[in-house]
C-alpha cells in the first residue's frame, strides 16, 4: 500500500498520499518481514532495517517520497529474497515501479488523473506481476474516484470505495485470497480498517488504517 495524499491542484497534500495509494509497500514489508523472521528462527542474527511511513507521529502527514525510499533502501534485500523462489527481481521492480508512479502522479490535474497516470506508470516501468497488479489497482481506484470526481478535494467517503475497487481488482487478477501468503493478507485488513467518513480528510483517514496493516504485515512471519 502500498501510500500518501491525493490532488494536485487544490489538493496537493491529499494527493501525494495516495499517488501511491495501498502500493506494494506493506507487501514487500510483509515479504521481507517473514523472512527476517525465518532466519530468526534458526538462529541467526538480522538487522531489521528502519520502516518509514507505518508509524506516524500526531499531526504528521506522509509524504510520497518516504514510500520509494523505503523499498529503495531494502531493494537489494528484497531482490535476494526473492531470488529464493523466483528470479530475484522484486526489489528492481517496485523501486523503479514507486518512482515512476511518483513522477507520474505530478502530472495528473485531479486525484483521480494522479492515480491514473501512476497506475499507467507503474505497470510500465515496474513490470512482471507487481506491475500488472499495481498498475491495475491504481487505475481501477483513480477511475472510481473519477466517477464522482466534481473538483473538490477528495475525503475519506470519496476514497474508500476506491480502496475496495484496488483491492478487488488485485485479488481477481491474482487469484490470492487471505492465508495465501501474499500482499492480500496486508492489504485486505488495511481496506477494512480504512473509514469511509464523510467530511474526514484522507490522510487522517489512511493514518487511522495503518495500525491494521502493520499487525496484518508482521503477523504474516508465523505462517507457516
């Protein structure tokens, strides 16, 4: 989520929240998380490298550019691990994929545009299977936003059906259902958590959401 604001015009702050909107970041945090933990188990000493973006302090507004720094700095981990069961190109993948939707998302006019025009850009630059999820799950929320898009600000109501639609549409293409092991077992609990109130800004409203997906994130190290 895979997060920060949404619109640029009006809404500059709201849209770097969700330029990136539920993004593969809870979903690599997930990934690189279960392994850490694995290792631990047998008996080896990791270090845990700084999340940025899951705990905010009161007041304290997200910003895009956290998210590709984040998976950034563990990509060559991210990359390893994946190398395990597939080709190891996780970690390349999302950071090219988050910095182009970052890019991408300045161009946009309105909320739904930024998440379109990252949606395209994602898919583009990140490739494989995050990319065509990703890419999917940004452009089903930004035209669901467009949908009722009148050029104001979009709140927390406006924004959570397009969470839902997201997280739809990278449950269908995948095929993963929670338990599966996969990002869906962080993004499903995040969507739940996040509240559709009216009036309610969506930063305040993704921040509330993101104990959730912490929980969901770290609870993935015991599956079996």
């Amino acid at each position: 989520a895979l997060g920060d604001e949404a619109g640029v015009a009006q809404a500059d702050h709201v849209t770097g929240f969700v330029r990136r909107t539920i993004g593969d970041y809870y979903g690599a945090i997930a990934h690189l998380e279960r392994a850490l933990a694995a290792r631990e188990r047998r008996g080896a000493q990791v270090r845990r490298p700084e999340v940025a973006g899951l705990e905010l302090a009161a007041g304290e507004a997200p910003r895009s550019v956290r998210v590709p720094a984040v998976v950034v700095a563990v990509e060559a981990e991210l990359g390893r691990l994946d190398s395990v069961a597939g080709d190891g190109d996780h970690g390349a993948g999302m950071a090219r994929g988050l910095t182009a939707a970052r890019t991408a998302a300045r161009t946009g006019a309105s909320a739904p545009a930024a998440l379109i025009a990252a949606g395209n850009a994602f898919s583009d630059a990140a490739g494989g299977a995050s990319g065509a999820l990703w890419g999917a799950a940004l452009l089903a929320a930004g035209r669901v936003l467009g949908r009722g898009a009148d050029g104001s600000c979009p709140d927390a109501a406006a924004m959570r059906p397009a969470l839902v639609e997201a997280r739809d549409v990278v449950m269908r293409l995948g095929g993963a259902s929670v338990g599966d092991k996969t990002l869906v077992d962080v993004l499903v609990p995040f969507v739940a958590a996040f509240p559709g109130d009216a009036g309610r800004p969506v930063a305040d409203a993704w921040r509330s959401a993101l104990p959730a997906a912490r929980a969901a994130a770290l609870a993935t190290a015991a599956m079996p």
